[in-house]
C-alpha cells in the first residue's frame, strides 16, 4: 500500500502567495479614484483646488455628472469640455461618484 503523503513543500509558498494576493485586491483603490486623479492638475488633489478653479470634491454626484455629460457630448467651447469629452459615461458615473465621496471643502481653503 502505498503511505499518505506529507504536505508538499509547495502547501508553505502557495498559502504566501494567496496571502498576498488577498491583500493586493482589498488594497485596490475605490472605483474612479484614479480617474479622478487626472482632475488634479487643474482642480488640485482629490478635487481641492489650491487656487483660481473651482474645488471638485463634496459635490452631489448626480449634478456633477450630468454637468460633465452635457459637457462631453456639447461642441466643446473651453478646456473643461475637452476633459469631459476624454471619459466615457460609465467613466463620468465613476468619476463624479468618487468625487462626492469626498468630504466637502471647508470654506477659505481654496475653493472660489
Ligand atoms: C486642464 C485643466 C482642467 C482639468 C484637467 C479638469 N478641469 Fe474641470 N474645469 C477647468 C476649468 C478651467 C473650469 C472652469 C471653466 C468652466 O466651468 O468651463 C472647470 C470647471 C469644472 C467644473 C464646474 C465647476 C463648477 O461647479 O462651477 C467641474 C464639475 C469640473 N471642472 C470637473 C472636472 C473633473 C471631474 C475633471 C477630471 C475628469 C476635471 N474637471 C479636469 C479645468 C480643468
């Protein structure tokens, strides 16, 4: 009769690698919070603007995105429109929704 085998040495680095893996996926940024990160060159980091633009973050996110589809789908007038046009709408969905996750901007830190 043949003996029951032993763990194989393999059992130790595959429970590692699963390990690591289950981190890897719960470390995932949020949905939209890298699309959002190309937002900060203009509107300042995670949406709060140092100065001049308006900030992005704590809005409500149905407005803002109905205000970036209109603007993707309209003849673009400025650099604004030309952003919007570069997502698509699921894109836009994910984008506004991640920004209204955000806490509001305090008043006198930047925002207009
Ligand atoms: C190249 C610079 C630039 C980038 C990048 C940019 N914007 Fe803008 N954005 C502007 C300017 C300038 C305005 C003001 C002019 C206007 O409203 O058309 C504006 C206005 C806005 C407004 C209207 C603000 C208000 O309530 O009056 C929203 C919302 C907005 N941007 C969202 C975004 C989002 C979301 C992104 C990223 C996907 C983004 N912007 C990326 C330049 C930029």
């Amino acid at each position: 009769m043949k003996p029951r085998q032993a763990p194989t040495p393999l059992t130790v680095p595959l429970t590692v690698a699963l390990a690591t893996l289950t981190s890897i996926v719960s470390a995932a940024p949020p949905p939209g919070q890298l699309l959002s990160s190309m937002c900060a060159q203009c509107h300042g980091t995670n949406g709060q603007a140092v100065s001049g633009i308006a900030s992005i973050r704590g809005k409500n996110a149905d407005e803002m995105y109905k205000k970036l589809l209109e603007r993707s789908k309209r003849p673009p007038e400025n650099i604004m429109d030309l952003q919007a046009r570069a997502f698509t709408s699921a894109q836009l969905r994910q984008i506004a929704n991640y920004l209204a996750s955000l806490a509001p901007v305090e008043s006198g830190t930047g925002d207009e």
